[in-house]
C-alpha cells in the first residue's frame, strides 16, 4: 500500500517545484505589444508537458521520476486608453490542470482541477519613434483552485502570491525585435500543507525571458529564446528544504493570422539545465485568440 505520508516526506521539494513552475507567467514573443484602445483579446490555452529525471541541488536523483502536466487556461484583456501611447490591459487568467505522477514517484499519485485565478492590470506604453514598448504590472493569485492537504500533487497552491512583471520590446526595423521579460513572485504562507497540515513558507522566485521575434506579417511571427527560473527556497514545519530553483529553458514560437481576428500559436521547448525538482524533456503550448 503506498504510503502518502512518507512521499511527502521524502519529496517535498517536488511538489512545490511543480506547482509554481506549471502556473508561471511565461510570455510568447508579441505578447505585450498593446493592442487599440478599446479592444479584447480572448485566448484558450492547451499547454502540455513531461519530465523523466529529477534533482536536488545539482544532483541527479533519478531517470524514472515521471510527471505529465495538462493545463489549459482561459485568458481575457480589454485595453483601456489611460494617455497617449499608453494603454492599460486588466485581466484575468483562469487555468484547469491534470497532473499525473508515475515511475519513482508514483506515490505521488494524480489529480484534475481547476487552479488559482490570476489576475494582471499590466501598463504598456510606446516610448520612441521606434514603437519600443515598455510594459509594468501587478498579477495576483488568488487561492480559489482545488487543494487538498492529503494529496501530494495539487493544481490549486492554498497561498496568495503577487507577481510583478517588466517587460521591453525593441524594434530594430519592421520584422525584427527582442521581446524581454523579468518578474519576481513573492508568496504568502500556506498553512495547510501535507498530512500533517504544516506551515511551507517560499522565498521570492525570479523570472527573466529574452527572445528574437521575426514577423513575416502583421501578427505572424518565428522566434526563439531562453529563459531562466531562480529562487524560490523553501521550507516545510521550519525546515528548510534545500531546494532552490535555477533552470534554464528553451522556447521556440511560431504564430499565424488566420484572419483579421483569429490568430493561432505553437511553442515547443525544454528544459537545458534543472537544479532542484523536475527537468521537462518537453514544454508545448497552443494558443487560439480571438480580437474583437
């Protein structure tokens, strides 16, 4: 019989990597060039991804740590004029996640659910002749997405968590441009963590993404970039786990306009380097949107 308890003892760091990994705020190259005043923008997300070997600190732990993830979300913006050139983008991202553990850490077990919604007001803003975007706002986690204490993989996180995220795009002439990104997510405490429903406390966790975006035409695009994940530490009961993150990703992005208000979106990518938890042997996501 598989003993859930001892599987939270042994793998606590795999469960927190999980969960915030699956639900980072990755972007896609164009993502924050601002659309008219006075637009939406509604998108379907389907993102899948698989892992085989697990760490800690550097070390290998395993080759048979299997996860699969499947998430998709639902995401809806309107672009409020609040200057010129300026535009405000509230939001809101709502993800449903089936998760899946199997190989070592099939104690671990499965669940399905919907996750935390999210909600951003980003501000984005052209700062030159060149059309150079700057972009700055606030994404809150609210903790509405299914937990339950007693198992080990979850979709919903139990905690608050308020993501800050700067991002600049520059044009070098009409097709070329590098889309960059940098966040960092603070976490409040959840109380409920494990068997035991013990107190798991996160340090700060910091995101940085740059890709090369060519557009073939108005919201088509090739490109490709890296990214790179740090922080993060945590600590069960007031036992620190060792588990900081720094993982570096790879991201390649296609998108195509199928019409004036239909654009489709296919990233692939995978993990180069992992630290602590899981390495992805590979990430995709397909996104559908829709302007009006």
């Amino acid at each position: 019989m598989i003993n859930h308890r001892r599987a939270y003892r042994a793998l606590p760091f795999t469960i927190l990597f999980f969960s915030v990994k699956a639900f980072s705020l990755e972007i896609a190259p164009g993502d924050y060039e601002p659309i008219p005043a006075g637009g939406s923008v509604l998108s379907l997300y389907a993102k899948y991804s698989d892992s085989h070997e697990r760490y800690l600190q550097d070390k290998k732990l395993s080759s048979s740590s299997k996860l699969r993830t499947q998430v998709e979300l639902l995401r809806f913006f309107h672009s409020f004029s609040i200057g010129q050139d300026t535009v405000l983008q509230p939001q809101f991202i709502l993800p449903y996640g089936d998760l899946h553990a199997s190989g070592d850490v099939r104690a671990l077990g499965s669940h399905q659910g919907v996750g935390d919604l999210i909600l951003g007001t980003p501000l984005l803003t052209k700062v030159n002749r060149q059309q150079d975007v700057f972009s700055f706002g606030p994404y809150l986690y609210l903790p509405t997405g299914d937990y339950d204490h007693d198992k080990a993989l979850n979709v919903g996180e139990n905690r608050w968590r308020m993501l800050w995220q700067a991002g600049y795009i520059h044009h070098f002439n009409e097709q070329w441009a590098v889309d960059t990104a940098a966040d960092v997510s603070g976490f409040s405490h959840n109380n409920r963590f494990g068997a035991d429903k013990e107190t798991m406390r996160e340090k700060p966790l910091y995101e940085y993404q740059a890709y090369l975006r060519y557009d073939y035409s108005p919201l088509s695009h090739i490109g490709a970039g890296l990214g790179y994940l740090s922080g993060g530490e945590t600590s069960v009961a007031q036992v620190n786990q060792h588990d900081t993150q720094r993982t570096l990703y790879l991201r390649a992005s296609m998108s195509y306009l199928f019409t004036p208000r239909l654009q489709g979106l296919v990233v692939v990518g995978r993990d180069l380097h992992t630290e602590s938890g899981f390495k992805q042997d590979k990430n995709i996501t397909l996104r559908l949107a829709t302007f009006f």
